[in-house]
C-alpha cells in the first residue's frame, strides 16, 4: 500500500498526478499544516524537515519513507518503470535536467511570487516585480523548450512534465499572462485533456476545500509557522 501525506499544495499535487497516471492506488493522508500537524513527533518522524508531501510506501516488510517531490518522483518513475527513461538512455538526463529546472528554479520563484503577492504584510514592490519577473522569464524558457519538442523532457510525457504541470496551472489566479507564448498554451491544453491530469484537477478540489478551510481557522501563532515567520 502507499500513503501519500499532504494538503492541496503543487508539490502534492504532481505527486498525485504521476500516481494517477500510474494507477497506483494511495491513501491520502491529509496534514492539517495550518494546525501544525507538520510538527508533531509522528510527522517529524516521517520528515524532519516539516514539509508535505511524504510518501510511505509499504510494499516491503521494512516501509519505504520518502520526502521532497522531486525525490517521490524519480521513486515512482524509476520503480514503475515509466515516465523517466532507464539509466544509460541519454533522454533520461534530458528529462532529469528540466526536472531540476522545476525543482530549483520554478516552483521556487512561484512560491516566492505567491508569498509576497498574497501573504507579505505589506507590499513590497521590489520583492514582487523581482519573482514577477524571473517567474515569467521561465515561461518564456518553457515555451522555447517547447517549440523545440513535444513536452518538456523531450517528445513523451514525463515526470518532468508532471513536475511543472500543478504550478503552470496556477498562471490564471497570478494574474501572468501567457500571450505570446503559443507553445506553453499548446502543451498546458495538452496537458489538461490526459484522463490522469482530469481525475487529479477533480480530486484536488475537495482538498482544496478542505486546505482554506483550515487555512481560516488557523491561529495567528500557527500561520506565522506555517508562513517561516519564526524561527525553529
């Protein structure tokens, strides 16, 4: 059996999604994160580093415990056998290579857009036109790469593409507009339409409900943990 921890986070999200497109069956854990459940002593067990996802995959006597997404998906890839090519294949480091891109580079510039477009006590105008900026140079990077090949690992669907899917999808609430960009609109519509990608976006929903519900009910101590306002 696997057991994916986590809440309705991108992160989660394309972990979700490679599992679907794996028909995997899970068990969704959810992290209340706005009640700090990513603290507690079991979950510290899990993950010390206090973040969602986690995968626990129980198949062996001994439970596999994974953490970071990137690292769940080269797990899966690599034990299904698909969505990431075997080693020795030269379209493997293809693949790697973007990943990492989404890893190091484009989740984390849409996360710092996020946080100080919506959560930041006050605007700060250089801190947003600064991830503004670097968020939209990495779609113009992704619509090049996609002139250039089908996906963005190369011409099949690949993790790296499930990588980047969850955190492209959120373009419409950053107010990032994608004119001019005719490859990542033609990839995304692609993208959108495969049965794995449909049964995931439906299945975020209810999480999604069930995240701002608890996001509502937060304490101000536990968003300023959630938010890395205090140290620890």
């Amino acid at each position: 059996m696997l057991e994916l921890y986590g809440m309705a986070s991108p992160n989660v999200t394309k972990v979700s999604l490679l599992l679907e497109e794996l028909a995997l069956p899970f068990a969704f854990r959810w992290v209340d994160v706005f009640a700090e459940e990513q603290f507690t002593p079991e979950f510290t067990r899990l993950n010390p580093n206090h973040k969602v996802p986690v995968l626990v995959d129980h198949r062996d006597p001994e439970p596999q415990v994974l953490f970071e997404s990137t690292a769940i998906l080269i797990y899966l890839a690599e034990r299904a056998g698909r969505f990431l090519p075997a080693a020795g294949d030269p379209q493997r480091y293809e693949v790697l290579k973007w990943l990492m891109i989404q890893a190091t580079g484009f989740g984390p510039m849409c996360g710092q857009y996020v946080h100080f477009s919506r959560y930041a006590p006050t605007t700060i105008d250089y801190a947003l036109d600064r991830y503004r900026n670097e968020v939209m140079r990495l779609y113009r990077l992704l619509d090049r790469r996609l002139g250039e090949s089908a996906c963005i690992g190369g011409e099949e669907w690949s993790i790296a593409d499930m990588a980047m899917f969850p955190w492209a999808a959120l373009h419409d609430s950053q107010h990032l507009p994608w004119d001019g960009l005719p490859n990542l609109v033609r990839w995304f519509e692609e993208g959108a339409r495969r049965p794995a990608v449909v049964r995931t976006m439906a299945a975020l929903e209810a999480v999604m409900a069930q995240t701002h519900a608890a996001s509502a009910r937060a304490t101000p101590q536990a968003m300023a943990r959630f938010l890395n306002r205090e140290a620890g």
